[in-house]
C-alpha cells in the first residue's frame, strides 16, 4: 500500500471532525449481514444478562453489586466485604489481564462484540433511530431539513424514546451501584423518601441519554482509555478486522467496476472504491486506512464488502479477520511468545485469586487494644481491655456469639452482655476486658490467640497482644 502524504494524511484527524476540527455526526448505514446478524445475537444475549444481574439472588446476595460508597462488592452472587478488598483488587486485575491478552490475540474485538457502550447504541439506539428517521440518505436528507411538522415529530419522538430508555438504564445501573432493594425501596416510599437516590437517578438518566443522543462515538474515542491501550497491545500477530490492501490494491490501485474489463489483467485491485465500508461504518473512518485508533472491530465493513463483492462477482473477504502478517507475508496466526507470557500471567493470578477464595472466611474478627490504655491489676490478674468487631459475611444470624481464651488460661468477659448475636451481612462490635494471671504473663507485651465461637463451634480465631508490668513476683 503506498504511504504518500495524501494517504497518510487521515491520521492528521479523527474521523468525527472536519477539516475546521468541528464535530462531525456520524449517519451510518444501517448494517446488514451474516456477522451483523451473529453480533445482534450476542448482544442481546448479553443485554438480557446485563438487565437481569442485579435482580438475580444467590443465596439471599444479589448476583452483581458494586457499592462503591460502602465498599460491598458481590461477584457471581459471592459478597465481597471492604476486609475482603484484597480479593476484589485481584479479581480487577485477572480481568483486566484477560483483556489485555483478549487484545494481543484478537484485537478490539471487545469494543464491537460486547462492550455495553457499543451494545446499547448500536443495537437499541440505533436501531430505534433507523426505525424512525430511515436509513443513511433519510438520516443526512432530515439533518440538514428545516424544522417543518414531519422534523419535529420524529425529533420528539426519537427523544421521548431516547429518554425513557436512558431512564431505565438508569434504574438498572442504580441497582448494581446501591443494590436492588433499596431500588426497590425508593419505588415503593416514592422519590421524596429516598431524595438522595432519587436525584442520583435523575444524574445517571441525564448522563445516559447525553451519551446515547448527542456524544455517542466520542465515549470510544475520547473517553475509553481502552482505545488507547490497543495502540500498545496490538502488533502484526494480532487479528483484527483488517483491509486486505494486497488484494485491493495489486499494482495499479483502486479503480471503479467495470464489467467489461479484466482487471486482473490491468493491474487493478479488487477495490472496486464504491466507499460502502466507510458509509456503513459507525465510527466514520475508512477501513482501507489501515488499523486506526477509532475502530472498535464491530464487522460492518466486513459484512458491507462481503455483499459487494458477491454483486459484481468477486470473491469474498477482501475486508476480514486477519492479522497484518497473513496480509502481507500469508504468514498463518500462530500463539507468539508475547501471547504465551499473558497466559502464563493470567494462570497464575487466577491461581492466585482461586487460593484467596477458598481461604476466606465467612467471619471476620477484628479484636484491638484500646488505644491509649493501659493494664489494670486485679488481684492476681492482669486486666486489659479490648475493642472487637465481628463482621458476618453470610446470609445467615449468628446467635450465640462469645470470646475464649486459647492460648492461656484467663477471662473474658464482654461488657454489658455475655453473649452477642451478629445478623446476616452484618457487623456487631463493643467492648470487653480479658484477665490472665500475672504469673503466666512471660513478658510486658505477650501475644495471646482468642477463639470466636457460635455456642460451642469456633469459627474464627484472632491474635493480638497483651500488656503486663514488666517485673514479676
């Protein structure tokens, strides 16, 4: 492919700009074929599984919940507690390593296939849009129309739509952010009750339907840092939708189809520039440019060139999956040495994540030395006293709660009670003393190991230290 100045010079600009650097809208024509068919599949597989998630209980958790204000995650129905943040920092960082190989081995498949982004406006918006303002032509032909009657009705209908949509988008997002039933909730007392909710539901609605009516493409261009990331994960192994410019291009170029002429025979390539791939694309660039930051691999240009080339008789898969060495050298995918250290990274942290799943414990104590105190003599014993909080991880009460000594023999004894109860998902904490004889004590600061058990049953044990004098009679 010739890299003169005039070719290269798309790289000067993004897609959605013009030459003044004004925002461009994109009109794409609407997709139709054999992978637009298989991505609608796939996407509303995933719209179904997005929409149900937070609504979906295991075990009395919700299966998906991000409460970032309270620090209480649940994944696949498993409730990850803020002591349990280790565990949530690693299943981020198994995930995004297995993006980042997604990405070395198929491109930005993600971005077209199953990004929610992408999901939401090319297969609801869009199509929404399709329905009502037609096709490309239709689409550019009602821009640039004065505001008559038939304008202003498909302008208020589409956003009425629009808006109802991105409302209850909203609603769902809310779910997985303070969970379902106080979704719920907020329903049932009304937007007065629950205000705080409310108004960040109004907030997530106006960001939506913002998004969805006005920024669209620019999300993946601008905001994603995802895009970006690709610029240094891809190299001439990976697979993407890819222009074959071998192909296309041969020795003379590009020309218009003529069916009279042998092309091979001239020199011509089997790019026939009737400009359908880059009509049909959502982000407005042209394929044939070669890999560029705006693609997001969605196959619509595969899908557009496939019918063109099947209409003038030419073979299929000019615009395909395939890396820039099949192309170029006809060299065949293979897993490289890049590709082979990821995999490596990622068993290993998903080694590691499973250890830490099957380690943690459905309880977690915390017992701590009252800041600022010191020991008291009682008798024979040494008193000090203790801070505790018992979190229940479960959808379980757990009756019956109280503290033993382990590791010497001693007392101890909670203040104002004997025993405690700790509700499901929930925390108890207070006050206790613990006494031991001065005379097991083997230093000023012992460490002593207590025992947390429901009825007879330990369930938890914990270390910490104990402070007695520093001589001893």
């Amino acid at each position: 492919m010739s890299k003169n100045s005039e070719q290269e010079a798309f790289r000067d600009s993004i897609g959605t700009l013009d030459e003044q650097g004004k925002r461009k809208f994109i009109f794409p024509k609407k997709p139709k074929g054999k992978f637009y068919d298989y991505r609608k599949l796939v996407s509303y597989f995933l719209l179904a599984v997005l929409l149900a998630n937070p609504f979906i209980k295991v075990n009395g958790n919700q299966f998906m919940m991000f409460n970032v204000l309270e620090r209480r995650f649940n994944i696949f129905g498993f409730p990850f507690w803020p002591q349990d943040f280790y565990i949530f920092v690693m299943v981020m960082i198994t995930m995004v390593v297995f993006v980042i190989l997604f990405t070395v081995v198929f491109g930005r498949i993600f971005c077209g296939w199953i990004c929610p982004q992408t999901i939401f406006l090319e297969m609801v918006f869009r199509r929404i849009e399709y329905w009502i303002d037609g096709d490309r032509g239709a689409q550019i032909r009602l821009n640039k129309q004065l505001w008559d009657g038939e304008k202003i009705r498909k302008r208020l209908l589409k956003w009425f739509l629009f808006f109802v949509i991105s409302f209850l988008i909203a609603n769902v997002f809310l779910a997985y952010v303070i969970g379902s039933d106080s979704l719920w909730l907020m329903i049932e007392e009304g937007p007065l009750e629950q205000s705080g909710n409310f108004i960040a539901l109004l907030i997530f609605t106006g960001v939506f339907y913002f998004v969805f009516v006005w920024f669209r493409e620019q999300v993946c261009i601008i905001v994603c840092p995802y895009g970006r990331l690709q610029g240094v994960l891809l190299d001439n192994k990976s697979i993407n939708v890819a222009y074959d410019f071998v192909r296309g291009e041969k020795e003379v170029g590009r020309a218009k189809f003529n069916k009279k002429e042998d092309r091979s025979a001239l020199g011509k390539g089997d790019c026939i520039d009737c400009m359908q791939c880059v009509h049909v694309c959502p982000m407005g660039i042209d394929i044939r440019n070669g890999t560029q930051l705006e693609c997001t691999n969605c196959t619509a240009c595969i899908d557009e060139c496939d019918t063109i080339m099947e209409s003038v008789g030419l073979p299929k898969g000019l615009i395909r999956y395939a890396s820039e060495d099949e192309i170029e050298k006809k060299e065949p995918f293979y897993f490289t040495a890049r590709m082979k250290g990821y995999t490596a990274v990622l068993l290993i942290l998903m080694g590691i994540l499973t250890g830490l799943l099957f380690l943690r414990n459905d309880v977690e104590a915390d017992i701590l030395r009252l800041p600022g105190q010191l020991f008291q003599h009682k008798g024979e014993n040494i008193s000090n006293i203790y801070t505790y909080k018992v979190v229940n991880k479960t959808v379980h009460d757990f009756n019956n709660i109280h503290f033993t000594l382990i590791s010497q023999k001693g007392n101890v004894r909670i203040v104002g009670k004997d025993y405690f109860t700790v509700p499901k998902q929930g925390i108890s904490q207070g006050t206790m003393f613990i006494e031991i004889n001065q005379h097991l004590l083997s230093s000023d600061k012992t460490k002593i190991k207590i025992g947390v058990y429901e009825g007879s049953r330990l369930i938890e044990t914990r270390k910490t230290n104990f402070l007695g004098p520093r001589t001893f009679n």
